[in-house]
C-alpha cells in the first residue's frame, strides 16, 4: 500500500505548482486570433438513427467582428478516418456577426464506424477571415467510434489499472476487479490506490447520454476504503469520469480523504485511474 505521507508531499508541491499559472491568456490588443476554443479533442459515440446526430466543434475568436467570419479547415494526414466515415456541412463553416465563437458541424457515418477502433478524424484550423489562427490549439482531433449501449454484466472482470498523479506521471499500475453493485447501474472495484484487492469502491454508471458516458460516486463517506493507524478511516472522493461500453475502459480521478477524527477533514492531491478490461 502507498504510504499517505507521501501523497501528502505530492499533495503540498502541487499546490506550490498552482501559483505558476501555465495558460497563457490572450489579450485582444495582441490582436485577432483565432483557434479552437471548446477543446482540442473529443471521443463520440454515433448511433443509428434516422436523422443522424451533429457533432459540433467550437472555433472562437478574441475579437468579434460586424460581419460573419469564414472559416477554412482541412483534414490532416495524420487521422485514418476515411471520407465514408463522416461528412462535414460547408455550410457551418462561419462564425455569426457579432460573436466570438463560430461550431463546425459534422455527421459520424454509423454503418462506416467500428465500436472498438476509433476512426480518427484530425482537423486543421487553416484561416479564418479578419483574423490570425493561433499557433497553439489549431488541431482539433476526433475519434468517432460506432455507438455501443451499456451492459452492466459486460464489465465484470479483472482490468488493468494505471494510475497518474496531477502531472500526468505515472505512479502505479496494477490490477483491479469488478463485480456487479446492488444496483443496475452500479459496478464494484476493488483494490483502487493499489490498497488492498478486498476493498470496494462503488462506481456509478450514468449511460443517460448516449455521447457522453458518465462515472459518478457515492457522496465520500460512504465510500470507505481502510483504516490506517495513524490516519484514521480512509475514503475514496471520486470526481466525474467517463466509460467506454465498446472498449470497456474506466476513465476518472479521485483523491483520499482522512483524519483520525474519521470525518475526512484531509484529504490527499488528486489522482488520475485508466482501467481497462483484460
């Protein structure tokens, strides 16, 4: 079992790295530049319907302009998403007078798609009119995947765990299994922290949007992991992950709660789980 003290020590260098801001913010007076504002990547899950769903990728400007901006983009080499895959509407390819964020909208092509290989679709932010494309958060990659419905059965097993601190390095990785919960949408792993293989963690699985995948957590003092001598009970606060029901894989942090007054008034740095089915 990792040894609390040192997260602790994890925990209070972060929080020294916290003052050293590490974004950059653009002032308009710098100019008119433009780049992908809502993110940079995203993973979504194309189901088979009648009027296929948009997928909408955000570009945005520092400075809005009195007429409709234009926006130009291309397909990078480096996707493998082939052109029966998706389609992108031309005619979304503006950003409206008078606002600062334009959305290119796409179609997944449900039949093309595979439910556990991803059709990497990459996009080049080439031009958009009366401004200047960053040179930073200019690509935008997505991973179009069949859609995939969840089945709480065919997650039970062993996965394998590789857990980050908030660096993204690695700290450890072991094995972790999964049981059904009490209830449908309930799942158990064991042995998160690399703590004990009898330990239980409750994951609650959210597949009320079909795009986005959610893992949620019981409130953290009914999320018990083990008792420690000298910090009392230990709990798991999990924050908000997502889940891949064609990939079977488990994406979410959580940091440790503690105290000897068994209240969880401490709590370590956060931690970063990726599980995946063996």
């Amino acid at each position: 079992m990792k040894k609390i003290f040192l997260i602790l020590v994890t925990a209070f260098l972060g929080c020294i790295s916290c003052s050293d801001p590490k974004l950059e913010v653009y002032n308009p007076a710098d100019g008119q530049i433009a780049y992908f504002t809502g993110g940079t990547t995203d993973d979504v899950y194309i189901q088979d319907l009648t009027v296929p769903q948009d997928i909408s990728i955000e570009v945005g400007v520092t400075v809005a302009s009195n007429v409709a901006r234009t926006i130009a983009v291309s397909v990078d080499v480096s996707g493998n998403a082939t052109v029966d895959q998706y389609t992108i509407d031309n005619a979304s390819l503006f950003i409206p007078a008078n606002s600062y964020v334009g959305y290119i909208k796409l179609k997944g092509v449900y039949e093309n798609l595979s439910q556990t290989v991803a059709a990497k679709l990459v996009l080049n932010l080439d031009e958009v009119s009366g401004a200047q494309v960053a040179t930073f958060d200019n690509k935008y990659t997505l991973n179009l995947y069949q859609f995939t419905p969840f089945v709480r059965d065919e997650f039970i097993g062993t996965y394998k765990v590789i857990e980050y601190d908030e660096d993204n390095v690695v700290l450890d990785r072991y094995d972790s299994e999964i049981t059904a919960g009490d209830n449908d949408n309930e799942l158990i792993m064991g042995n998160i922290y690399n703590s004990d293989p009898g330990t239980q963690t409750v994951l609650i699985m959210d597949d009320s949007n079909p795009q986005r995948f959610r893992i949620n957590f019981l409130p953290f003092l009914e999320n018990f992991l083990f008792t420690s001598a000298n910090d009392g009970d230990v709990f798991v606060e999990g924050f908000t992950g997502r889940f891949s029901a064609g990939l079977k894989t488990l994406d979410f942090t959580y940091r440790l709660r503690f105290g000897l007054d068994n209240t969880g008034s401490s709590n370590t740095a956060t931690y970063r789980v990726q599980a995946t089915k063996e």
